[in-house]
C-alpha cells in the first residue's frame, strides 16, 4: 500500500546553518510531492511542492530534491533562524488520478540551536 | 481573505456524548477535507466534499462519524458517542479545483475523558 515515511524523527540545528531533512516514499503513481510545516497548536502550513517530472524545486530559503530512482524526497532549508524550529512533513497526491487525499509521513521535529 | 477557520478550537467532553465541529474554508475553494491527527503523527485523511457532494470517505470515518456541507460553504464534523480513542486534532482543508494547494486550518483538539 502508500506509504510515506522518515528517516529521522527529530533533527537539531545550529541556527545559521542549513538543515535537510529527508523523506522516503513507496508509491512510485504519485504525482507530487509537498512539505509542511507545523508549528505547535497550528495546523500544516505549506512550504513548497514539486511535481513528479521534476527533480529539484526551490523557494525562499527552501529547496525541495525528488530523486525517483530510490523514492526520495528531501527539504533543505537555508541559514536556519528560530522560527523554522517545528514539524515538517511530507506528503504526497495522486490527484491526476482522481485521488484528492493527501498521504503524509510522520514527520520530523526539527529544532534551532541558538 | 481570513484563511481556513475552524471553531472551536478545543474541546473537552465526556464519553458518550456527541460533539460537532465546523470549519470556514476559503471562500473561493469548492473542495474541503477533513483530516484526524494523533499526537506525533501526521494528519490522516477523513473525507473530502466538492461544493456540497461528499465524494470519498476513508475507513476511519466509522458511522459515528457524519460530515455534512449543506450549502457547498461551511462544513461540520459530527462525532456520536464520544469514545477515548476520539481524543485528536481534527483538521479540515480546503483547495480551489484549479491549484494543487491545500490550505489547512489551525484545528480543532477534542479530548474525551
């Protein structure tokens, strides 16, 4: 079945320096991949997303990595501050294929070093 | 544009009542979801509404559980005889039928005791 899971299930950073967290998936159908992040007592917040035929994605400080050969998945977030300390999640979609829900891991807690 | 509202934001009561959640989704979207998250996990998948048309419903979602969008707008979550194992953050999300982005709401957390 689906499948989306984490290597790591917390990860601690020194603040200015760059952080990468990983994530594993085992549908192959998927058609995109996004990361979240939650921050306590607040629902997921969107960060970024990468379509299937793409390998790599990049936002604000934040560049998504999609390697299919191994169904890998991986967020670097760039110069860490103490507001990225929270839950990253994956998840992944198949809306192409009609499927509206999103399936995510179970996340990874970050954490900022001062 | 306020985002994605859900009210209340706990919610403690006692087993075997019945409690009801509603969520505001961004006004524009025509899909809604509803997720359940535990703590240390991530949101697992409810059920999900095209304008008023409830068009999926996982396994979780057992016959204690009714979701309902009368109006295609807001929408309420239902849970019937209150059981422990109840006690998680309730999520909804929304999304326009054109993009892929799901806007999540802060949450409803539900403790039976």
């Amino acid at each position: 079945g689906e499948n989306v899971g984490l290597h790591l299930p917390t990860l601690s950073v020194q603040e200015g320096d760059n952080s990468i967290i990983n994530c594993a998936y085992s549908n192959s159908a998927s058609d995109y991949f996004i990361w979240y992040k939650q921050e306590s007592g607040k629902g997921p917040q969107f960060i970024i997303d990468i379509r299937s035929n793409m390998d790599k994605r990049q936002g604000q400080r934040v560049t998504v990595l999609l390697n299919k050969t191994v169904k890998h998945l991986s967020l670097q977030i760039a110069a860490t501050q103490p507001g990225d300390s929270a839950v990253y999640f994956c998840a992944e979609n198949r809306a192409n294929f009609g499927n509206e829900k999103l399936t995510f891991g179970t996340g990874t807690r970050l954490t900022i070093i001062p | 544009d306020t985002g994605v509202s859900q009210n209340p934001r706990h919610k403690i009561t006692k087993r075997g009542q019945n409690v009801t959640f509603r969520c505001d989704p961004i006004s524009e979207h025509n899909r809604l979801y509803w997720y359940r998250q535990t703590l240390g996990q991530g949101p697992e998948f409810l059920t999900y509404f095209q304008n008023e048309a409830q068009l999926e419903k996982s396994r979780l979602l057992s016959d204690r559980f009714s979701a309902e969008r009368p109006k295609g707008s807001f929408s309420t979550l239902e849970i019937q005889r209150t059981e422990q194992g109840d006690s998680a953050m309730y999520l909804c999300a929304s999304r326009s039928g054109q993009g892929t982005r799901y806007t999540f709401g802060s949450g409803t957390r539900l403790t039976v005791v």
